[in-house]
C-alpha cells in the first residue's frame, strides 16, 4: 500500500481501515471466493433433507448442514465473504480516490520536465531551424494529438507539453462502483421482491402465487387467467413454442391482454410472469364408442365424469367416474385413463379402464360391449415462474457501468508526452519522451510516431526554401 | 457440398498450419513460416465460410437460427475466434513461432468438434429457451473471451519455456508442478474424452511421463541447439505483455459474456442469476482473471507467478466450458449429445 507507517502509530479505527485498503486481501479474497464457489457446484443446491442423507450419510449430511453447505450462497459465511469483499473494494477505491482526485481534476496539470528528462526512452533528432522558428510549428502538431497541451520556455530553447485522457484514471472507480451497485441491486431484489410459481388450467383464474423455497402463498392484488395455452413441436418432436394467452382482470374486468412464450414475458404492475412449464389435464369432455358385440354396431356417445349414458339395444348404462394420470394393468403403467363404471341391465357394475393411449384396451374385457375413447380435446395448464424484482435496474445500470468502466481502464490511458527544443547554434535539437499510466509498449509507438511526424516538418520546410 | 464438411477439410488445413508453423520455428525456415501464414488465412476464410454456410442450410431447413446454439457450433466459433486473434497479433507483432502454440490449439478445437462421439454436427432446431437475441451476444462474446484466454495460455507455454530457469528457486514447487500436471490432465481426460476416472488417469499418465522426458532432454541439450529453439521467441518482457494484454481483452469478453448471459434468464426466466453450476464456474474463471489483474496492476506480478495463474484461470474456463456438463445443474444447452 501507499503508506509505510508503523502500524502502531496508528488508532484501532485507521488500522482497520489500512487492513482493508490492502490489495493482499483483495487477491486473497478473490480466490477464496473462487475455490469456495467450487463446493456449490459439485453438491447439488437446495435438495431434500432425505435425498442428501440419502447420497451423503447421516454424519456428513448432518456436518454440512451445520456448514451451510447445501444453500452455500446464501449461507453466513460465503455472505460474509462477499461483504469483505465489498469492503475491501469500497475502502481501496475511497483510499486511492483521495490522491487520485488530485491528480485528475487538477486545473493547471503539473509539468514537471525534470521527471521527462529522466526518462531513458527518447527519441531525438537535429533540426536546421532555430528553436524560436520551431515555437510556431510544433504546438499545433502535439495539440492535434493530445487534448491538453502548454508551451513553456526553458533556458535553451522551449518545451511543449502535452496530454489526453487524464479522466481515464476515473475508469477503475466506475468498475468498483459498478460491483457494489450489484450487489446493492441483489440486496433490493431479495428485501423487496419475490420469486414463485403457479399453475394455471386453461379457461380458469387465479390470484394466489406459490413462493419457491418458502411455504408462504402469496395474494395478488389482481386476478390473472389463462385463456389458451399451445404448444407446438418440430418434426424431430422437440418442442417448437410454448405459448399461454393470459388476461388480467380486476375486480372481474379484463385490463391487459397479452400472448407470452419463453423470452418474451407478462409484466403487470411491476409483477412478470414467465412461461416455464405446461402439463395436461383430464379432458372435460370425451367421445366414446360403443361397439355392441351382439350385432357390432357402434354408438358414439359424449360422455363427461359421473353424466349417466345409456347404451342402446339395452346392454345397460355407463358413466365416468374418476381420470388417472398412470393406470395400472397387471404391474404396467399404461398412462393416463379414465376409470368408468358399467352397469349391465341384469348384473353387477364392472369397474372400466379407458386408457386415452390404447383405445382397443377394452376388448380384453370380453364384455358384451367394447367402450373405447374415440376422441377427446387434449386440455393443458400452464406453468408460470411469477417474479418481481424491483432490484433489477439498479443491477442493469451496474452492468453497463462495469462494461464502460472495464473497457476505459484496460484500453485507455492517461498519456503524457514532452517534446523539449534546445538550441543548438542556429540550429535546434529536440527530444521528444512519454509516459503512460498503463499500455506502455503503445505509448512508446505514440512516442516515435510524433517524433517523426515533427521530424518530417524539416523535410517539408527544406523543400518551401527550396522552392 | 454441405457447411459440416467444410468444417471437418478446414479442421486439416489449421492443423497443417500448425505443422507449418512449429517447422518454420524448428527447422528456421522463414519460407515455410509464410507458407503457414497462408494456409492460416485459408484456413480462416474457409472456417467463416462454413459458418455462414450453416447458417443458409438452417434457413433452408426452415428452422433458421443463427449457427452458435450448441456445442459443435461453439466450438466451431471458437476455433474461428482463436485463428482471428493469433493471426492479427502476427501481423501486429511480425513473429510467427506464437503461431506454433495457438493454431494447434484451433485445430484441436475443431477435431474435438468433428470427431468426439456424441457430439453432432447436425443442424438442430432451438429449443423455445433459446430463441433470444441475448443469447447470440452471450453465445459470441464467451466465445471471443475463451479464444483470448485460450492465446493466453499458449503465450504463457512459450513464457515458461523461454524462461526455463525458474524466477525464484522454490523447491516445493518440483514437487507440487507435475502432481498439479497430472491431476489436471487426469480431469481433463475425464471430462473430454473418456468416461471413467481409472481410465483418465491411465491416459494421463504417460502423458505427463512424454511431457517430464521431452522437459528432460531439452534440460540436457547442448546450450547452442536449446538457444536456438529459443532465441527466435519473442522477448520474455513482450511475450509477458502480450499475454497479458489478451487477458485483459479476455475479461472484457467474459464480463459482457457473463452480463449478457444474465440479461438473458432474466428475460426467459424472470432472475439474472441463479447459481447454477454453469453460472456459477463463470463466475469463479472471473475471480481467477480479476486476480490475475490486480496482482499485475497493483502488487506488479509479472513473468513465472503470472504465466501460471493465467493457466490456472485457462483451466477453469476449460472447466466451465467442458466439465460442468459432468455436475448437477440445469446449463444443459451446450451439453454433449445435443
């Protein structure tokens, strides 16, 4: 750091403070926080208690619980780390800015051309004009280069000096900065916003969200129903578009109208909805065929769970009772059925599975009548990731911030440069030397481009007093 | 003739350059140098070709979309990328021997891409998640910033070698450099190309055994024939600039990656970040590169410590690029088999 002075000498208060300005912790910091990042990665996050216990034991489950281990980044200590490391940046950022503010906002920049003529790398050459005929050429050829620049006599002849991008020093404070405006915009997002999930069937309304990672439920000031839900599919039969067409209403009026798919979300009085997930439903309604084994005729009915439909040429009445997502047949799941009762004009009722994949699955029965579904309109909900995150602007200005901020100090710099004319008979000779806060093989090129550029000025002015 | 072929021809020709490139250094011919030079620059037309060729075969497929949604088209970009950057820093810098270290890399890029069961070149459709113009500027600039880090690596190889007595003598460094070599090599076998850790492991070791022999003999090699290898490198002091310069470039990329990536789930997914593993390892090569530039800029770190903690950052990005896909997590869009 930039100071050297015995640590005792200094109050509790500016020893904390020096402790925090050091870069040391800073690289210490950062690599902590990487190699403990790590951990996260290779234990799953936020599982159930059982399926850790499960893959880890009881000893270890119990050990990293105790450590945070399975919600790491929000636990006690990875917090703490980045709150160190907040710290660290704010107090080396304030710590520098203090001479750097100097430094950049100085009205009359320092010259100092003791500091130019140290300098080993110059580049020099012999002009055929006396220094005070050069005053006049070699202001306006180091102004068009560098914004700032002065002339000053010296006891031989003349220096010009020059510089641009003194504002550039500026850039790390605006990367610093834009760090701490993310955090502060996670910090906002998690006090005052909310993450959840609702599923919504098609056709109906909802006002109640479901928190994730919280067994809270969560009121809506407004209602929210999904009209219509889609989904396509490419040939290759992966998923082409999800798409919901959602209405907000309020106090039962619809306000907003709108159609989202993935990327392209709702947004309602600062709440966004976001299509994330769809299913089906049981169908409301199903066509049914009834093929009589007697005289293998076929009746279609409509049929909807417990409506009673009666079978023509007597062989009884049938109703649906109940739908299962994964019905069972001798130990298989055969998937999603309806579960019917048939109830023949002199008998007992006979329980009927209706797999909606395998419409000849009644046959088997070898009943006096085959039931099978015929048809049926497919019905879906849709599965909405509800989020508000009033956070989210602060973070967006920090990411733009730390993109300007990154690329003003890694590819611009304060460049300084002194091109010093001493006389030397009636003719002068000229050193021209730079400095750079940072880039310094490209300031050297800078260096000699200028000195050639004046160096050409000879050329061209022996050619006029030729002419 | 379609874009994959294309790629897979272009996949030979960076490797010929290579080979051109590291005779050129050897044998000192500058002929075969420039020849190299040519075949580099053939090689980057054809790649940008077929890229842009995949991208029309798309569109006649009439599932258009831009060519940089799965793991053959990242790899694909990134070895375009690598070939870029190397031969603009040639024509920058008029040395040729960095081309021996960074064109092999490109061509290894593109014959994992080609040749790696599991991964296909076909066209696929995108997934409803991923029609997002976010995510083609997410796609573009990791890419751009794992190309850089990648020269980075490369440049500190030819740092080490350059400088083959160590800065500081430290003897637990003897021992902690091959068993660290041999440790990453056995990961990287795992995670790129064999599916189980006895078996990484077996491949690693005579890998490093080839590695400690070829350092062996060069230590031994009379002093002129190793200065000769050697002197047509750049000078430690540029090659340490360089190298560095290209992680600067290199973090610029990732950050505007990483912040593209999150404005990307906070458009498809209503949160900019959400710690899954693929994040998360971003994250982490981001902390390897922010120290890498603070211990340059402000602790002045420079030559041996520095070459070695840009290859430690390469190696996480290796590891968010290729290895996640071995972890839990939901970042499944560059996985293998997709």
């Amino acid at each position: 750091m930039s100071s050297s002075e015995v640590a005792s000498d200094l109050s509790p208060l500016n020893r904390l403070w020096k402790a925090f300005a050091s870069v040391k912790l800073t690289i210490v910091l950062l690599l902590t926080l990487a190699a403990t990042s790590i951990i996260g990665t290779l234990i799953p996050q936020n599982e159930t208690p059982v399926a850790y216990v499960q893959a880890f034991g009881e000893f270890w489950y119990r050990l990293f619980a105790l450590l945070g281990v399975f919600d790491m980044y929000s636990s006690w200590w990875f917090r703490s780390l980045i709150l160190l490391l907040t710290a660290n940046i704010v107090v080396c950022s304030i710590d520098r800015l203090q001479f750097t503010w100097k430094i950049i906002f100085a009205r009359h920049p320092k010259f100092n051309i003791a500091r130019f003529r140290r300098f080993k790398r110059k580049e020099e050459f012999k002009a055929e004009r006396a220094p005070d005929r050069l005053k006049n050429i070699y202001p306006s050829i180091v102004a068009r280069r560098f914004g700032y620049h002065r002339v000053e006599d010296t006891d031989e002849g003349f220096a010009v000096y020059g510089e641009s991008g003194r504002w550039t020093r500026l850039g790390v404070y605006i990367v610093h900065f834009s760090v701490v405006l993310l955090l502060i915009g996670g910090l906002i997002g998690s006090i005052f916003g909310f993450d959840g999930f609702v599923n919504i069937p098609e056709g109906e309304t909802v006002r109640t969200i479901q928190l994730r990672n919280n067994p809270k439920n969560l009121q809506l000031d407004f209602e929210i129903r999904c009209d219509d839900f889609n989904v396509t599919f490419y040939d290759t039969g992966a998923p082409k578009e999800f798409r919901s067409s959602l209405t907000i209403l309020k106090q039962g009026k619809p306000v907003y109208q709108k159609d989202i798919i993935v990327n392209d979300p709702l947004q309602y009085e600062g709440i966004r909805f976001f299509q994330s997930s769809y299913g089906n439903l049981p169908p409301n309604e199903v066509m049914l065929n009834f093929t009589s084994k007697a005289t293998g005729m076929i009746y279609n009915q409509k049929a909807a769970v417990d409506k009673q439909i009666v079978i023509p040429e007597n062989l009884g009445t049938f109703a649906l009772k109940q739908f299962t997502r994964a019905a069972d047949f001798r130990g298989q799941n055969i998937g999603e059925a309806f579960i019917g009762v048939l109830t023949p004009p002199n008998g007992s009722p006979v329980d009927v599975t209706l797999p909606l994949r395998f419409p000849r699955f009644d046959r088997m029965r070898k009943g006096d009548v085959v039931i099978a579904i015929a048809d049926y309109l497919p019905r879906y909900y849709t599965g909405l990731q509800v989020s508000r995150d009033p956070g989210v602007w602060v973070v967006y200005t920090g990411f733009i911030l730390m993109i300007i901020g990154i690329y003003i100090t890694f590819f611009m710099s304060h460049k300084q440069v002194c091109v010093e004319v001493t006389a030397d008979g009636k003719k002068s000779r000229i050193k021209v030397s730079g400095t750079a806060n940072k880039n310094k093989l490209g300031m050297e090129n800078k260096v000699s481009n200028l000195s050639e550029k004046l160096a050409e000025t000879e050329s061209s002015a022996k050619g006029e007093a030729k002419n | 003739m379609s874009s994959s072929n294309i790629l897979s021809i272009i996949t030979f020709v960076y490797g010929l350059a290579g080979v051109l490139y590291i005779f050129a250094w050897i044998f000192k011919k500058p002929g075969c140098g420039k020849l190299a030079t040519w075949v580099a620059m053939i090689g980057v037309i054809g790649n940008t070709a077929g890229i842009l060729l995949r991208w029309v075969e798309s569109y006649r497929l009439g599932i258009g979309h831009a060519p940089f949604s799965n793991l053959y088209e990242s790899l694909v970009f990134f070895a375009w990328t690598i070939a870029l950057i190397y031969l603009f820093i040639e024509r920058r810098f008029g040395n040729r021997i960095i081309g021996a270290f960074t064109t092999p890399i490109a061509c290894l890029a593109m014959a994992y891409a080609s040749l790696k069961p599991g991964i296909t070149s076909d066209i696929q459709p995108l997934l409803p998640a991923l029609k997002s113009n976010w995510l083609i500027a997410h796609v573009i600039t990791c890419f751009i910033g794992y190309a850089a880090f990648a020269i980075a690596f490369g440049i500190s190889a030819m740092y080490l070698m350059k400088q083959a007595q160590d800065d500081e003598k430290v003897i637990w460094l003897d021992f902690v450099r091959p068993i660290t070599l041999f440790v990453f090599i056995t990961l990287f076998s795992r995670i790129l190309l064999v599916g189980n850790w006895a078996l990484s492991a077996m491949t690693a070791l005579p890998i490093c055994l080839v590695f400690y022999a070829g350092v062996f003999i060069v230590r031994r090699m009379p002093a002129n024939i190793k200065n000769s290898l050697l002197e047509m490198f750049p000078e430690p002091r540029v090659l340490d600039e360089l190298g560095y310069q290209m992680v600067l470039f290199g973090f610029l990329f990732l950050s505007v990656g990483i912040i593209t990536g999150a404005v990307w789930a906070n458009s498809a997914w209503g949160r900019y970040w959400g710690w899954d593993p693929k994040e998360t390892w971003s994250l982490i090569t981001w902390f390897v590169y922010a120290t890498v530039l603070h211990a340059r800029m402000m602790r002045d770190w420079r030559g041996q410590r520095l070459a070695y903690l840009s290859m430690v950052g390469f190696a996480a990005v290796l590891f968010t690029y290729f290895g996640v896909n071995l972890l839990p997590g939901l970042h499944s869009y560059g996985a293998l088999g997709q």
